[in-house]
C-alpha cells in the first residue's frame, strides 16, 4: 500500500479513494481466501483431536471494493497525527509550517518548550486535503492506519471460518461448543490479555469476542492479534491452555483490571510475553515477506526466450488441473473478447465472476521456481502510459500495481509480431519482463485451446508489483524492462 501511496499521494475524495482500492482489491481477497484455509486448518486439527467431524474446504465471504474504500476514508478522517517534528515560531493567531505542512493553531496542536527563538511541536493534528497528501509524513501515517485495519479484514476471514465450521458441528451433532480467547503474539493488548484470562467460559463466540459492555461492534480492534477458538473440552490440551492458566495467576496475584492490563503491558514491553502466547496466528502462513524488488537489478538469461523452462516447470502442473479450471482458461480464450468481462466482472454478470473466481484459484496454484523471462507488447503507447514513445525513459522507477490480470509470453517473436503490431498512437513497444521466483503465475498453453498453445501465453494474478527499470533502444522497437514480484 505504500508505494501506491508514495506515488498516486494519500487518496482523499471518493474517485480516489474507489482507485487506491481497484488496485489493492485482489490481493486482498486471495489474501482472505488463504487466511480462511489456513484457519480451516487450524480448526481441523482441533475437531480431529477432539474427536469431531473436520470441516469442508471454505473460502472467504465475498469482500466488496466498498471495505477497502470504508478503510481509506477513516484512515483519512478526522485529522491525523504527525509525531516528532519541527515546527517553526509562530504566534496564537499565525499559522505554523510542519515540515512543509500548513497547521493552523487548534486545540488538536500541542506545543512543547515554547521559547523566543522557536517551538519544538510534539504533535499535531492536520487535515489532510490536496495541498499535503503527497507529503511523506502524512502518506507515513495513512499507512499504517490502511494497513492496520486491511490486517484486521484479512484476519477476519479465518475467525468466520472457524465460527462457521462450530456452527456446522454444534448442528450435526447437537452438543454445545465452547470458546476462549488467545493471545498470539506480542502486539496483543492489555484489555484483550485481560479476556484472554478467563478462560473458556463463553457460551457463544459472540460473548467471547466482546471486548465491553455496549462494545459487541467492536469485536477486533485493528492491531488486535488475538483469536477466538473453539474448545470442545476443558479438560483436554486445547490451544492457549497452558497460556491461559498463566493469564489466570497473572489476574490473581493483580489488583483489579487497571493494575492487571498495567503489569501485563509492562511484561509484553520487557519482551517476556511468551507465556501468555497460546496460539501461532492461523493467518499467516510464516516464513520471510517476499522480495519486493528492492534489487532493481536486471539480468536476464542468454537465450531471449525462457519457452523450455516455462515448459519443463509447468508439465506436472498442467496435469493437475480440474475440468472447472480447464473451462474456465478455454472460456478466457475465446475469440468473444470474453476476457474483458473477466478483467472487470459486473455485479451481475454471474458467468464472468465465476470464470474470474477459477483463473484466481489457477494462478495462485502455483509459485515459479526461478525468475523467468518474459515479452509483452504494446501496440499504442499513449493508450497505455500516455505519452509517446520517446518519452519512455521518464518513467523509470515507477511503480505499478495492476487491478487486472496481466498476461505476457515466453516466445519474443510472439509478442512482436501479434501484440506490438500494428503501431498506434504513440508508437509501439516491447516489454521485457523477469518475473521473480515465487511469483503466482498459470502456464496456459498446455491447459487451454490447441490452436493459441503457440502463444505460450503466461498468466498473473490481480496485484501484483511491476517497476521500470529500464528502456533498451538497441533494437528496432525501444524495450521497456520491467521487474514483476509477487505483492502480497
């Protein structure tokens, strides 16, 4: 979210903020249908344990662009806080500049060691409008809002999974399930710690999730990493058991809520919270965050086209693929110019998001095992960078993050001849593409119609990252070198 950020500025009216979201959207989305399979998982483990029935595959809920537009607007209103930085002297009724930033003097504003010579500004609140979207520090704490509250909405997916999949046991076999409230790692917070101490005494998930009297919206705060799971019996090792029973003693040996959240925030800030952790977060899949292109680096291997490789990578994939899946890419190719509906499926066009729901499964099925080489062409540079030609190289370093699928080729001579011709406004153009190891791709070549298995189309999902990194001029059409990651 931060390079989206960076580069289209804070987004602060409804066209803006309905763009920022189009572009964050789907990974979001697979982001949630991974959380709830790895939460399916979590509670699969559980019931088998316990002796119960597992649950069936589920994906998330639909999530609609409207959440992420909800999640903009509130991180962007009311006025947000700009810590630690230096204002210059200014009077009651004169108007301070914060880093480049017009505050006007409100109560929102707090003056620390006002002097003659100057004020040190400990905070502020600003407005944020177009003078100060693109301005770092705004676009800085803007993302860490988003980014809370989108962590929040991803883990939600695998609290409604895990509520549905109880909800489905307690009907088939009529016994009460009950539930507790663990802690899953250090950010958790005092008053959740303090819920988290008593234990498996709620009824239902609602109660256990309630964090208040009057508060039942309120059921997970952004930055809230704990989880509500299910106990089929006290007695038995279930997970946060033992975190539980130490929360407990703590709660004992405390005087009261106020002096148990205070000694507990005080543990979780010595770094000595690990006994009151009971569970490894079922959202995150663990391991290293992706490389975000921080090398731009480009190097590429000696033959110009990758098609052996992509090839030997993808044989025993393609193997693998359902009859759905197999539909869906026949349904992608057709000469209907179906695919446009697929790129941006309607609310009501049913054939469209489901054709759009299958290419997602398929891309996200597997991972490349090295970075690969791949051509794009482009017919009409104006139509897609607006400007001409040769004026490429202005936009080295931009960052893009398309809300589309994005398809290239591992054949050159394929993208030259029927993708870059004929020119059109703007002139035309090449796309070099490496493609980064672990990078979601489909091979679409052996799974779809026969008659473009020539193409040797390769297909990425929604959401990813590409970056120029270049323009190569050394041949007939200027070659725009891009490096494509996996974002999420």
């Amino acid at each position: 979210m931060r390079s989206i950020l960076l580069f289209d500025g804070v987004p602060v009216t409804p066209e803006q903020r309905e763009d920022a979201a189009q572009k964050i959207l789907f990974p979001v989305r697979r982001a949630r249908d991974e959380s709830a399979q790895l939460a399916t998982a979590f509670y699969n483990d559980e019931a088998v344990r316990a002796g119960r029935q597992p649950s069936r595959p589920r994906r998330a809920p639909f999530y609609p662009p409207g959440a992420i537009e909800s999640v903009l607007e509130r991180a962007t209103s009311p006025k947000i806080r700009i810590d630690g930085l230096d204002v210059v002297p200014a009077t009651p009724t004169q108007t301070a500049r914060v880093e480049g930033l017009e505050v006007a003097p409100t109560r929102g504003v707090v003056i620390e060691g006002l002097d003659d010579l100057g004020v040190e500004l400990e905070h502020a609140r600003v407005e944020i409008d177009e003078s100060n979207r693109r301005d770092p520090a705004v676009v800085e704490k803007v993302n860490q809002r988003v980014d809370r509250a989108i962590i929040r909405h991803i883990e939600q997916a695998a609290r409604d999974t895990v509520k549905a999949a109880v909800e489905a046991e307690e009907e088939r076999s009529g016994d009460p399930i009950g539930w507790a409230r663990v802690l899953t790692g250090a950010e958790s917070c005092g008053f959740c710690a303090m819920l988290a101490s008593r234990g498996p005494i709620y009824k239902t998930e609602e109660t256990a999730q309630r964090r208040g009297k009057n508060q039942e919206e309120d059921k997970y705060h952004d930055g809230c990493d704990c989880l509500i799971v299910p106990v089929f019996d006290i007695d038995d090792d279930w997970v946060g058991k033992d975190a539980w029973e130490n929360l407990e003693q703590l709660w004992i040996e405390s005087d009261g809520r106020k002096d148990f959240e205070k000694r507990f925030r005080q543990i979780r800030d010595d770094g000595d919270v690990d006994q009151y952790i009971g569970a490894i977060d079922p959202t995150s899949s663990g391991g290293d965050p992706p490389d975000n292109g921080a090398d731009t680096a480009v190097t590429f291997a000696d033959d110009p086209d990758d098609a052996e490789g992509i090839e030997q990578e993808f044989a025993g994939w393609a193997q693998e693929r359902t009859a759905d899946e197999i539909e869906a890419v026949t349904r992608w190719q057709g000469t209907d110019r179906f695919y446009q509906r697929v790129q941006q499926p309607t609310a009501d066009d049913a054939e469209a998001r489901s054709v759009r729901d299958e290419m997602e499964d398929l891309v996200y099925s597997h991972e490349l095992a090295q970075d690969r080489e791949l051509w794009r062409g482009i017919r009409s540079c104006e139509a897609t960078f607006g400007m001409q030609s040769s004026d490429l190289e202005s936009l080295i370093g931009r960052e893009f993050t398309p809300n589309q699928f994005t398809a290239a080729t591992s054949a050159r001579e394929v993208a030259e001849r029927e993708f870059s011709q004929p020119s059109l406004r703007g002139g035309n153009a090449m796309i070099r593409v490496r493609a980064r190891k672990g990078t979601p791709a489909a091979y679409l070549a052996p799974i779809g119609d026969p008659k473009l298995a020539y193409q040797r189309e390769v297909l990425f999902p929604p959401g990813i990252s590409m970056r120029i990194v270049g323009v190569d001029r050394s041949s007939t059409l200027p070659v725009i070198v891009v490096d494509l990651w996996r974002s999420v």
